[in-house]
C-alpha cells in the first residue's frame, strides 16, 4: 500500500507541472490581461499609456516563458503570490474560501449519500416495480434539470413560500440545506440509478445464491454481501465527480452567495487575475488527486479481494 | 455484522444532524435578543474587498466619507471639508470639518487626510490622472494640495469614493490586510465583521460628527443572482435589494409591504461606432445606423417603462444634460442617407456598395443582459432594409475592442457623469488615446472646447462648455446613445426616509430609519 501511495504522490508533482504549465499558456494566449481590470475598476477607465505602463510595472510584457519561470520559483519557495487586483495574499484568500467548499462539498455529500444507497437499495430490491420507476424519474431529473433553477426553485419553495430556510448566505447549518440538495441532487439521482445496475449485477452471483440457500435474510444479503461488491463501480465514478464536487460549483455559490473557491475562480478568470487562477488550478488539482487515491485506497477495505491482489503484486 | 451496523448508524445520524440543524431557525440572532434595530441591504455585485481605495462598497455602506460630496442635483458639495478655494491655477486649499473623529477615535485633521489621500493614490492606479497632486500640505484643519497642471476638476474628482478618507495610523497599527477587511472611516456606521462577496456587517458608531444613524445595525449583503435577491426581499429577508430585473416588477407592485423606486441613473447605453472602419468614416452611413435604433421599443419592450430614451451622453436629469429632441426610428429615412452614401439593393435585397454587400460586425457582451437584446433588435431592423449585421458576443468587451480592428459596433453602458461633471466622459470618449475610445474618434472643433473644459474652475461655465460640446459631438453622430437605464430597488416599506440616488454612492445614511 506504501508503495501506491509514493508512486501517487509522484504522479501528483507530474500531473501538477503539466496543470500549471497548461493553464498559464493557456490563460496568457487568451485575450485581454489584469490591466484592464485593475484600471477600470467600478467603470471608471484608463488611458491606453496608463494600460502600457502598468503592464510594464507587472512584468506583462515580458515573454511567457520569463513570466511562467519566475512564478514556477516562487511556486517552488511555497510562494502563491499576491492578487493582482486587490493585492491580498492568494494562500489567505484560499484560506478563506477552503472551508466554504469543503462544507459545502460536505453537506452535497450527504445528501448524496442519503438519498443514492436508500433509492439504489430499494430500486434493486423492487426491480421493475413502482419504486425502482421513481428512481428511475428522479435520475432523469437530476441529469437533465439544471442546478441553477433547482436552486431557485428550492429558494422558492422552502424560503419564500414557507419560510423555513434563509434564502442565501453562510453561518448557521440551515444555510448548508439547500445548497447542499442542489448541488448533491443531480449526482445523488445518477449514483443511485449506477448503485442499482450495479446490485443487480451482483445479485446474480453464485455465492449470493450460496448465502440465499444459507437461508440468509434478503435485506441482510443486499446489505452485508451485495452492496460492498456493487459499490466499486460507482466508488471509482465518484473519483470524477470530486472535482465538480470539491471545486464547488460557481452557479451555486453565486445563487446563495457562498463564498467558496468556485466563486473565487471564476472571478479571478474573467479579471484575468493569473496568480489566484494558477494556485485554484494547483490547489483543486491536488484535492482532486488526493480524493482519487483515497479512493483507490477504499477499494481494500470494501473489496478484500483487491487488498490481496495489491499485496500480491507489491 | 457489528462494524456494518455501526457504520450505517454513522450515516443515519449524519443525514439527521443535516435534518434536523438545517430546519432550525438558522441559530440566534443577537439582534432580536437585544430587540436592536437592524436594516438588510442586499446589494447586487460580489465585493471581496472593503479597502476604500480599491471599492465603493465601504462608502455605499456608510463606513466611510470624501471631502466633497455630490448633492441631491448633482452638484459637488461640501462633506468632510467645509469649504474649498482655488489659491492659483494650481493651488487648492481645503477646509476641513473640526469635529470629525474616526471610528477609532482620532480626530480628523488635515495630516491625517494627506496621510489617506497619499495612501489613495499608491492604492489605486486610476486616480493619479484625475486627482493630479503634485504635494500636500497640512496645518491644523487646512488642507493644501498643489496639482502638476492646472485642475479646475478637483474638487468635482474628490467626490471619487476611491479618496474616501481613513485613519491610516489605524492601518498601521493593524497592518493592510486585516485594515481591508475592516477599514476605519468616518461614517455614521463602523464596520464589524466582513466576509469577502458574502455580507459586511456594520454597527452605528455613536461619535459621529453629524446626526447619529437613526438604527443599530446594518447587514449589506451581496448577491448577483436578480431573483435570489427579489425572493429576499419577498420574504422580509432583506429590507432594500437593489437591481431588480425590470420584468419582475410587477410582482412587488402587488405586494403590500414593498415599493419600487425606479429612478434615472447616471448611465448610458450606447453604440460605439469604429472610425477606424472606412464605411463607418461616412456620416451618411453613421446617421442612417442612427435612425435605426428603435429606443422607444427598447424602452418599452425591452426595459418595460424603466429607462428614458437617449439623445447623448448625459440624462436630463443633471444640469447639463441635453434637453433636445430624441432621434426617432426612421428606416425610410435611413435607406435615403445610405442611398446618397452609394449603397444599392443588388438581386438579393441586400444594400452593396461597388459589388461588396453591406455587412456590419456588432460587438457586445453578457454582463449587461439588455445590451445583447438591444443589438438583436437593431440586427432584426437592419436586416428589414437589407443591411447584414453578424452579432459577436465577447466576454471581455475592452480587450477585445482594443486588440481588434475588425469590428464595426460595439454596444457599450457608462457612468457618463459619475462625478456630476462632463469632463471624464467627454475627454475619455472623444480625446485619442482615450479610456473610452477604442474606435479612434475624432471629433472636428471639439478640442478647443475640451481644453477649455480643462482649464474652467467655475462649475456653471464648465456645464455651459460641458452642453455646448455635446450639441457640436451630435452633429457627427460619432455615437448613438439609446438609453439612460433607471435603477431599481424594491424597498420594504418599513424604511423610512430613503430613496436611491442617481449617483449610486450614498445608500446607507444616517438619515434613513426602520420602523
């Protein structure tokens, strides 16, 4: 197991230099730069000899390769940088901001969890029947409706007609509900619809029909033997969800004024604000990594099987 | 079996602690515990800053205050500094209010405001340009500032809330970053916590100069979703939302608790026409464009009654706003002028000028969802007398007017007086090189008229200079101003003495109340 986790943490250095090296090109070959943000904040504009002396100030105007080396040696002294348009530290923005995400990739996985295995559970069980048909529409409707109106219409329902829940903003457990359902719905219908096919594939096996002829109860089966084996498949999709998940969604942290990376991301792209992009990029890609190999790991405790296949091979 | 059920009872008590806080009422709210007056400003752009050299939120807020302020006319007048005079062409001198302290305490006197002016200007790149102070100096509550050429706009560019005065030995002892979140001014309300593009929370500070606010406590939150914030609004969470979508008006109209101040800003939508194109050189083709800008339907359909249709840069609604007749919609007439510039209708309908058709690239952009509409409509116009107009919408409008040439129109919205003066927008939009000319334009005889704009002091020559500048740029139709949009707010009635201002800086005052 150490030695998956060394060879890991080395692909991570790898897959973070490509990241890094690929989003600055990339950002630098788009059009426009900070300048225009940093001069023309709250309209009012710069003249273009402003523009070419302030890009001269900021080292814009020297060729990519000197700007990416310089900021990959910062990078190497454990140095973010600061904004280029407020001038904050971007590890203190980040800091700010991390724990926003990581409640709030908290609350969607719950609802994630609480609503996929019941649903995946009960559709399984019931295959063909009223229940697995309900399923089967909430899947359709967590894949096709869009999270900015569940979002409005959650807001609608539980904030403006009953009044149960504040509309927007961040403190108390009951600002977690709804953007946690909206985020954590649409992927919580899909898991449960992958955590059904996936039982029902097992529940075939023999040594399902072994426990069965055991005279072992129906539910303890589902549970105890064909649930562990089912949820691979789907743990190894949920390696690609973390993303969306843990970067946060903009669309969601926008609609309930949530203060998390996506937010912060977003922003920094469109003022072109290359320092807090290229540490967002460096931060959610490591996450995402770390989440994948956690995931990896967890394939041993649900699987003994793959435990003795990875001892076998180190 | 033991672990399985342990675990499931994990998973079970997660999902109930989720249940169960979330429909709580969202924890205690020391303001109701104390029966405190409180006020919810929900305003509509994220703010992730409250450094007042870099946003206007600490000012909108009522954490902070400039020298001059802009009146209820539009008219620079005195806030912080009592009076001002011009000593020479490059010699201003100011006098400072005595009784002001800052939050923290200190008073306010003139070291202190060349400490935060020298600040403001090391803060923010934009303002060295407007302000042009070449030195300060500070005796008692007089303050001195020389300027690098003569600047009859002084005081007028000290109404700029990025000059918004603080207490820099506050800063000192805080240091900057924590001083950004929590910036100490002058204001009627002093600043208590604030998380970044969330909420700022303010508290009334009780040495204040003037009459103290007339409520305890104020929560200005930021949100830029317009429907989140009108079903704020809807369920008594918020008390003022601002920049409600014209379209959903009519729900708040029904409802008895709220109100809908509709008001004239100071901005205009315009199109910008690129003189660096050589059709667009012509101004028979430049009126002909004109014509074609239906501002009735655009103030009816499009804005539903909440703009006024524009006939220049400025709203009449401030001293030297153009009081003449609107261009109206005229395609008929259009036709004729591009008729006399060459342009014919070939086989297909299509107007072609020697064998090349006539096609115009319209540039616009997203963050103002109107202007998109507005170059639909003036594309479905054009086409119906045979002129070709390809929309291209981009994300950033200034870059790329800037690194293109290949572009015709361009749909654009200003803050064209954000100071109650002419001078920004005319030298920006009309001057080379300037901030708000990527089309090149050149306006014939308009120079000697910006240059004496630029050495005029007494403010009603510069509005007689301001209007008779603006009569000679309509002649050239080197833009066509559509409309001046209003400002929606919807108000819950249970705020008093409050109403939106034109300028858009002073929304929480000492002067509003609650019930």
């Amino acid at each position: 197991m150490l030695t998956i986790i060394k060879e890991r943490l080395l692909q991570l250095v790898i897959v973070l230099f490509f990241l890094s090296l690929f989003t600055f090109t990339l950002m630098k070959l788009a059009p426009g730069d900070p300048v225009f943000s940093i001069l023309r904040a709250d309209e009012v504009a710069a003249t273009t000899a402003d523009e070419e002396a302030l890009r001269k100030e900021l080292g814009l105007d020297q060729p990519i390769y000197i700007q990416y080396t310089k900021w990959m040696y910062s990078i190497m002294q454990f140095d973010f940088g600061s904004s280029l348009i407020n001038g904050k530290p971007v590890w203190k923005d980040i800091l700010e901001r991390l724990p926003a995400t990581l409640e709030l990739a908290a609350g969607s996985l719950i609802v994630l969890l609480v609503i996929s295995i019941p649903l995946g559970l009960l559709a399984a069980k019931y295959e063909g029947k009223w229940i697995d048909h309900i399923s089967s529409i909430l899947a359709l409707l967590g894949a096709s409706i869009p999270a900015f109106w569940l979002g409005l219409m959650l807001i609608y329902g539980f904030s403006y007609r009953l009044g149960w829940l504040p509309t927007m903003g961040m403190g108390s457990a009951a600002h977690l509900v709804l953007p946690s359902i909206t985020l954590g719905f649409g992927l919580a219908a899909i898991y449960a619809r992958m955590l059904r096919a996936g039982l029902l594939e097992v529940l075939v096996q023999d040594y399902i029909r072994a426990a069965r002829a055991r005279g072992v109860g129906e539910w303890r089966i589902m549970y105890k033997h064909a649930l562990r084996a089912a949820l691979i498949p789907v743990m190894t999709v949920f390696g690609t969800s973390a993303g969306s998940i843990l970067a946060g969604s903009v669309i969601i942290e926008t609609l309930f004024s949530w203060p998390g990376l996506g937010d912060m991301a977003i922003e920094a792209i469109f003022k072109r604000d290359y320092p807090v992009i290229q540490a967002y990029v460096m931060i959610s890609g490591s996450m995402i990594v770390m989440v994948n190999l956690l995931i990896d790991l967890s394939y041993t405790w649900i699987d003994p099987r793959v435990r003795y296949v990875k001892e076998r091979i180190t | 079996m033991n672990s399985s059920k342990h675990k499931a009872k994990i998973l079970l008590f997660l999902g109930l602690i989720l249940l169960i806080t979330g429909c709580s009422t969202g924890g205690s709210d020391d303001s109701t515990i104390k029966n405190l007056k409180k006020l919810t400003m929900m305003y509509h752009l994220s703010v992730n800053t409250l450094d007042p050299h870099n946003s206007w939120a600490p000012l909108r807020a009522g954490a902070v205050e400039t020298l001059v302020k802009l009146d209820n006319e539009m008219k620079p007048s005195p806030w912080l500094a009592k009076e001002w005079k011009l000593k020479d062409p490059q010699t201003w001198v100011f006098v400072l209010r005595d009784n002001v302290t800052f939050h923290d305490g200190l008073k306010m006197d003139a070291a202190a405001v060349k400490a935060s002016l020298e600040r403001s200007l090391k803060a923010n790149h934009s303002l060295s340009r407007g302000l042009k102070i070449a030195s300060m100096e500070a005796k008692g509550q007089e303050l001195t500032i020389v300027t690098s050429e003569p600047n009859p706009a002084l005081p007028s560019e000290l109404i700029n809330p990025y000059t918004s005065i603080i207490s820099t030995a506050a800063e000192a002892k805080v240091g900057t970053l924590s001083f950004n979140d929590m910036p100490i001014g002058t204001g009627p309300f002093q600043i208590a916590s604030f998380a970044p593009n969330r909420e700022a929370k303010l508290v009334r500070y009780e040495g204040y100069w003037d009459t103290p606010a007339m409520f305890d406590e104020v929560s200005f939150q930021f949100n830029e979703d317009a429907n989140v914030r009108m079903m704020a609004l809807q369920s008594n969470e918020a008390d003022i939302a601002y920049q409600l979508p014209a379209e959903s008006i009519a729900a708040l109209e029904h409802d008895d608790n709220l109100s809908v101040k509709s008001v004239t800003g100071l901005r205009v939508h315009y199109l910008i026409y690129n003189a660096k194109r050589p059709h667009m050189q012509d101004i028979r083709v430049r009126k002909a464009l004109d014509l074609l800008v239906d501002r009735k339907t655009v103030v009816e359909g499009i804005m539903f009654g909440h703009a006024q249709p524009a006939n220049g840069p400025f709203p009449k609604t401030l001293p030297f706003g153009n009081d003449g007749e609107v261009t109206a919609f005229n395609s008929a007439k259009a036709l004729e002028l591009l008729h006399e510039a060459g342009y014919q209708p070939n086989v297909e309908g299509k107007l072609e000028k020697n064998g090349v058709p006539m096609s115009i690239q319209l540039i616009t952009y997203k963050t103002r969802p109107e202007l998109t509409l507005i170059a639909q409509l003036f594309q479905s116009e054009a086409a119906k007398i045979g002129i070709q107009v390809e929309i291209k919408i981009v994300e950033n409008v200034d870059a790329h007017l800037q690194e293109n040439d290949q572009w015709d129109i361009a749909t654009y919205s200003s803050l064209s007086a954000p100071r109650g003066d002419g001078g920004y927008f005319l030298n920006a939009a009309y001057q080379q090189g300037g901030a708000l000319n990527p089309g090149n334009i050149e306006v014939n005889k308009l120079m000697p008229f910006l240059n004496q704009l630029n050495a005029t002091e007494d403010p009603n020559t510069r509005m007689k200079l301001s209007k008779e500048a603006v009569s000679l740029i309509q002649k050239e139709v080197p833009h066509s101003y559509v409309i001046y949009p209003n400002i929606l707010v919807g108000v819950n009635k249970r705020v008093h003495n409050w109403a939106p201002g034109a300028e858009e800086y002073y929304i929480i005052t000492n002067k509003m109340d609650v019930k």
